[in-house]
C-alpha cells in the first residue's frame, strides 16, 4: 500500500470516527426491556437478546459510561420512553454527573406518539360491597348500599402515611394516603359536604378551642385522627389541624398545638375530615389504617373506570446542579409528594409534559446548595417550563427562585405556554400556580383557572408576566389579587402587560393587587372584566397603570394612603420590615443607585405617603371609575387621558372580545391597541404531542 492510500485510508477512518461523535445518539426505554440489554434498539429484538433498557435509572447509567469513556455526541443524546405505565417508589435522580453541554443537549421524552407516565401509586381493582356489620352500622342507613371496600394489605399496600398540618405559612408536606378516581381526586369523609360549618364562640381563657353548633360531632366514635381545615381568622390564611379532644357535652374542639393560624374567632369557617361516620356522599373515601381498608363512595361505577390511591413521598424527579438536560411528553400522575424539584444548573426544560393529581406542588426551581458544584451552577438561569399541562395540585404550581437580588443579575428563567386547572385544593391560600423570586423570570401565554387563592404572585425584580389567561380564581378568599406582590420597595420594575384577567370570586377581590407599598411597578395593556377591583396599589409609589381596559370593575382602581391610616404602625417604629429589606439588598450600592435612583432618596421623602403615581389612558366601563384613600386626591396621583364615559366601541363584549373597532375614539387620547388575540396558550408541537400521545 502506498503512502498516499495509507493517509487516505487514516482520513477515511478519521472521518467515520468523528461523524460517529457527531451523530445523535438514542437509546430506549421500555416495560418490555431488560437493564442487562444495550437499550439501543426500540424494542426487543426477535431472539430477546437484546432491545431497550428497562428502567430510565439504567439509561442515565449508560449515558455516564459514555461520557466516561468517549466525548459526548455533538447531536445530543435522546433517551426515548417507550409507552406504558411506569411505578415510581424513588425519586430519578440526576446530578451534575448528568449534564449534557450546548452541543450535545440530553433529553428524557417520551416516543413520539406513545403515552407515558409515570404513576406514584397503585391501581385498586379490588373493590367489593362492605361486609363488617360493625362497620355499615356506623354509616347512615340510606348510603350504606352505595359503599364499597378494597383490602389495601391485600394489593400490598401497608404504608398510608399520615395527615399533617398544612396551609398558610407552612411548608409544603407530603399527605397521607389518597385517592382519585376516574382522573380526579377524592374527597376525604367530611362534614358539612361542600360547605362550611361556623365556629359558634371562643371559650374565654383557653387557648386553641373553640365552640360548634349542633350535635353532629355526637356521632363520631374514633376521634383519633380527625382534623378540622379553616380560615380561622382572615379569610386570606387557612390551615389545617389535628383535633386533640371532642366535648359534645359543651361542644367544644380542642386542637393540637401549634393550633390555627393567628388563632380562632367566633363566625369563622371550617369544615371536619377524616371521619368514617361522615362518609356521606359520592365522591368521598376512608382509610382505616388499622385494618388496612379503603372504604369509598364511588361517584359512577367502578368497572372499567381507573382508581389510583398515592404512595410516592418523593418527588418523581430531582436535579441537583444539572445543565442542559430536557424532560419531554411525560405525565407525573398520582403522588403524594412533589412533582419534579431542579436546584441550580441551566438550560434545562420540562417541555410538553402533564403533571396531574399530585397532592403536593409540580415543578420548584431554585437555587442549589450541593458543594459538589462549581458557583456558576448554583443559582438557576436559563431553566425553562414549557407547554406543560398542570391538573389537580393540592398545592402551587410552578414556582422559580432564580436570579441574585444583590447583583441584579437576571435568572432568565420562565413558565411559558402552560394550562394551570384546580390547583390549591388542600392548602388553600397563597398556592400559586405560578410564582416568580429573584431577578428578570418570565411567565407568558399560560392559561390559569379554577382555585380558591391568587393565580400569579411575584417578589423581586423586573419579572415580565405577559399574555396570561386569568380566570375563576380567588373563588373563596377575600382580600385577595389573582396577581399579588407586596411589602417591599426593593421589588421594582416588574411589568404587567397584556394579560385578561375575568370572573374572579366575589367579594374582597382584586385582578392586579399591588399590597403594602409595591412600587415601581408598570401595569400596561390589561383587560379586566367582572374582576371585583381592577387594580389596587396599597400605598406604594412610582406605579404606572396605563394602556388597560377595565369593564364592570368596582372600582377600577383603588389608590390609598395606608402608611398615613390603618397602616402607621410601619413608620412609627414598631414594625420596621420595610426598612429593613430595604438594607438586606443595600439599595444604597453602586448597582441599585443606577437602577432605580428613587430608592436613594426614599427615606427622606415621605416614606409613609403615595407618590408619583400615574393612571394614564386606561378605559373604564360599567362599574365604578376610581376610589382613593387616606386623604389622597386627584391632586396627588398623575391621572389623565383615561376614558371613563360613553362607548369605547368593543368589537364583541357579550363574547368577551373586548378589541376595539378601528374608529374607536379612545385611540384620540393616545390609547395603544392590545394584542387581545395573542393572550392564552397557544398550538404548538410540545402541545400537540402532549394531547395526542395515545
């Protein structure tokens, strides 16, 4: 061989060698494999000696041993699930040992056009009529024919977990056993039914007691594990806590300590749970943890209809200072833990999946403490939520921390293009579905409905909250904002633009509430409809409400002056938390002194009064115009060119199109028209495959 053939034959190989490297690489998962197989191949091959990897543990492996032994691939590496139900005991772990690089991304997805999930349950398909007669004579005579029984020992289920106190101000927990059916979550036996009972009095001198009306309580006999859930004393805190003794004879609960938030007041409500006498309707369930029995109301029939009962504490997937890495088309179903936790790295995505009936939150993205990372993967940025389907969360949605409030500097994470229905049905207030922390995190294009409590809140610096569909929330809380901030000067320059905010609950309820001296906030291109307030700013400075659409608002806006009313207490030494955040981020620094220039002479200026306020060009219809507070006049907020009598000329408002007509004659006032038909989700790839996987 002469010279030259050999230096073609070594570029030829060097060639094969490096498109090799180049090229993408798949590997597979499925029911039907067996970690001992390659997993590269999509399903087993006829002689079953080798196809995809059983478990998604085995292929993350595989992908360590690759980068271990060669240079990642720079096409990325994909690891495709193949369709079927996957039983989750323990978390997917992954760690910064499984980074991908900006070359070579590694996603987690499930094969196009296949449904996968992953289930932190177990199915029960033993149901049968109760027997016990010492157990039917403890249910009411008409439903005792509608109950059935599963032995859950039998299934192999002996862990039940167990009910701890949850709500305001208290941590998310996993909860104890639970149940949902037909894709919706049960109810645990209860009294009233969909309702709530009233707290009758205070007994004078004892603390975490309080009095009912009726006898109902007379009928239960195991007292052991009941709790009772309530507003106990602001219709804006509830939590739920376990009874410690029942006196029917004067009819008083007496609760465990630390006992109810901000304690109990006569006339507050609350409701009853976990009583076996109290297994009433349809829908409702009981776990005897003793004897390891299910006993259920089922709302239909139980033939061909799915029941899943929740074991999982965990969350299904933990990332610890992980980069580049996707989870693609996978549903998180059934938990009573959290959905997925990402603490620090970059540049991940949870793209197209659905997180449904999770009895804790769905996605927590925030800043790591692992010393096994370098400083850079530690706060995330970058990290995104996007086209996910969240359904049937007993807490919050999403919730990003990203981005160094000292610094400024910009997390650039976001929740993008998401579809947020019945969330907060255990911890019923202060639940987002979304919550943005730090500095410059983005939610966009989602679409948020049905919960008790806000819809969005936010704390830090110029978030964008953009082209949100916002409705039926705040439906059972009162002083309430589906947005909410508040309580700090420091959170400035966040942008509230272009979102539809209608039919939220009745009462003390607001669409945009910007509490205890927001400032600096631009609230531009809104639509609010039957929305109770539209905005409220309470007692902040430096906000900017221009460019919105408010209809059958009452009022409108709402300005006051708190810090010279009810408030004063926060500027006359008795509660400095104002002040104090205001050192915490040193507003005084070189980086803040050149952002937000007000915050240098703040102090000095009046601090307890509402100033530089602008209301400008907004439309006001049906409703009430603007209501202003604490001896403020029109004289000290800058209001002007906002139309607040005659027709704007809406295109379609008995179908909520509230564009305006080209001839509108508020665009003489310098109105700028609002990209109405942009707001909401929208069709995309993620999406589609999300909703047609089968």
């Amino acid at each position: 061989m002469s010279f030259l053939q050999v230096l073609l034959l070594m570029a030829c190989i060097c060639f094969a060698w490096m498109s090799e490297l180049s090229a993408e690489v798949s590997l597979y998962v499925s029911p039907e494999g067996n970690d001992s197989w390659s997993g590269s191949k999509p399903e087993p091959t006829p002689d079953k000696s080798d196809g995809p990897f059983a478990t998604i543990e085995r292929a993350r492996d595989a992908i360590r041993e690759m980068k271990q032994s060669q240079s990642l691939p720079q096409g990325g590496i994909t690891v495709f699930i193949r369709k079927g139900d996957y039983y989750r005991t323990q978390p997917f772990e992954l760690t910064y040992l499984d980074s991908g690089a900006r070359d070579c991304p590694i996603t987690y997805r499930a094969y196009p056009g296949e449904r996968v999930r992953f289930l932190g349950g177990k199915r029960i398909t033993n149901f049968s009529p109760v027997s016990d007669s010492a157990v039917l004579e403890r249910f009411q005579t008409n439903t005792r024919s509608n109950i059935v029984q599963a032995n859950l020992m039998e299934m192999g289920i002996t862990d039940f977990g167990s009910l701890r106190r949850r709500g305001f101000g208290i941590a998310p927990q996993p909860d104890a056993l639970g149940l949902f059916f037909d894709g919706a979550p049960m109810t645990r036996a209860r009294w009233p039914n969909g309702d709530w009972a009233r707290i009758a009095s205070v007994p004078d001198g004892e603390q975490g007691a309080f009095r009912y009306d009726g006898d109902r309580p007379s009928l239960w006999r195991n007292t052991e594990d009941i709790w009772v859930h309530g507003y106990w004393t602001w219709d804006w805190a509830d939590s739920r806590e376990k009874v410690a003794t029942i006196d029917t004879s004067t009819r008083t609960i007496c609760t465990q300590p630390p006992h109810g938030v901000y304690g109990y007041k006569a006339g507050a409500r609350f409701y009853a749970e976990n009583i076996l006498e109290e297994l009433d309707a349809p829908g409702e369930y009981y776990v005897d943890t003793k004897a390891g029995i299910l006993y259920f109301w089922p709302p239909s029939a139980t033939e061909n209809v799915e029941a899943l009962v929740s074991l999982l504490e965990k969350p299904f997937v933990t990332m610890d200072g992980v980069s580049f890495v996707s989870l693609r088309g996978i549903t998180f179903e059934c938990s009573r833990g959290p959905g997925i936790i990402i603490r620090g790295g970059s540049w991940n995505r949870v793209a197209g999946c659905a997180f449904a009936n999770l009895s804790s939150f769905a996605i927590d993205i925030s800043p790591t403490s692992s010393d096994n990372v370098t400083d850079s993967a530690k706060n995330p940025i970058h990290n995104g939520v996007i086209s996910c389907n969240f359904r049937n969360l007993g807490e919050g949605g999403v919730s990003i921390n990203g981005g160094d409030r000292k610094t400024l500097k910009p997390g650039s994470n976001f929740v993008v293009n998401c579809d947020f229905d019945n969330y907060s049905y255990l911890s019923r207030t202060y639940r987002c579905a979304i919550y943005l922390n730090g500095v410059r995190n983005r939610g966009a294009h989602n679409h948020i409905r049905n919960a008790p409590h806000m819809a969005i809140g936010i704390y830090g610096n110029e978030h964008i909250v953009e082209f949100n569909k916002i409705h039926h929330v705040c439906m059972e809380t009162h002083d309430a904002g589906a947005f909410y901030m508040g309580r700090d000067w420091t959170c400035r320059q966040n942008v509230v633009r272009f979102n539809f905010f209608y039919e939220l609950g009745k009462g003390d309820v607001q669409a945009i509430y910007l509490d205890d001296w927001t400032s600096d906030t631009i609230i531009f291109g809104n639509v609010c409809y039957k929305a109770g307030r539209g905005v409220l700013i309470g007692g902040g400075r430096d906000n900017v409400i221009d460019n919105n659409i408010f209809i059958e608002c009452t009022p409108a806006l709402h300005i006051d002056q708190r810090g010279l009313g009810w408030a004063k207490y926060y500027f006359d030494g008795n509660y400095n938390t104002l002040f104090e955040r205001l050192y915490e981020v040193n507003a005084d620094s070189p980086t803040y002194r050149l952002r937000y220039p007000q915050l240098t002479t703040l102090v000095q200026d009046q601090p307890a009064k509402a100033k530089y306020n602008h209301i400008l060009r907004n439309i006001s219809v049906g409703g009430r115009w603007i209501d202003l507070f604490d001896g403020l006049t029109e004289n000290d907020v800058d209001i002007a060119n906002n139309w607040v009598q005659g027709d704007p000329l809406f295109i379609d408002a008995a179908n909520k199109n509230f564009q305006l007509h080209e001839d509108s004659p508020v665009y003489e006032l310098g109105f700028q028209r609002i990209p109405f038909e942009q707001i909401g989700t929208y069709e995309d790839d993620l999406r589609h495959e999300l909703e047609t996987a089968k």
